[in-house]
C-alpha cells in the first residue's frame, strides 16, 4: 500500500472532521469507500484498519496528529486499545 496516499488520506480526513477526533474505524471505512468504490462487503474496509493505526502513531511520533485515550493525548507508545486520532492542538508545544 502506498504510504504516502495513505498519510495524505488521514491527515486531509482529520483536517475535514477538525476540531473532532476520528476514530481509526471510521477512518479505514472512509479510505475504503475512497479507493475502492466498487467493493460493497461489509468488511472490506478492515483491511486497511492496521494500516491507518501503524500510519497515525507514526504521524504521532512525528507530531502531526495526535493519538487520544480517553479523551486525552496520549504519547504513541501508549496507545492501546481503543483510541481516536485528531490533528495536533494550536496549543500543543
């Protein structure tokens, strides 16, 4: 899978949900719809949820989106379990 599309994908998908956070889920589904229209099983999103989680904490590490527990930033190594994903705040050092 291309990466970069795939970076590109997420951070134009946060930006279009900002302030609110995205769910990974929501994401993959979104991706899914995205680049392969014609692919109508319930499931087939699920193949790029991996993707999108290693492709966020990576962007995480990097800064450029922020991965959420809860509620609250949490640093990429943390994140486990259910998380949402949201661009970095303005406020954010």
């Amino acid at each position: 899978m291309n990466t970069t599309l795939l970076e590109d994908f997420l951070l134009n998908h946060l930006r279009a949900q900002a302030p609110v956070s995205a769910d990974p889920v929501q994401v993959a589904r979104a991706f899914q719809a995205a680049t392969d229209p014609d692919n109508r099983a319930p499931e087939a999103w699920h193949r790029h949820l991996s993707a999108i989680r290693r492709t966020a904490l990576r962007l995480a590490e990097d800064g450029r989106v922020e991965v959420l527990r809860k509620g609250k930033p949490v640093p990429a190594a943390e994140a486990r379990g259910v998380i949402r994903l949201r661009l970095p705040s303005e406020s954010a050092p």
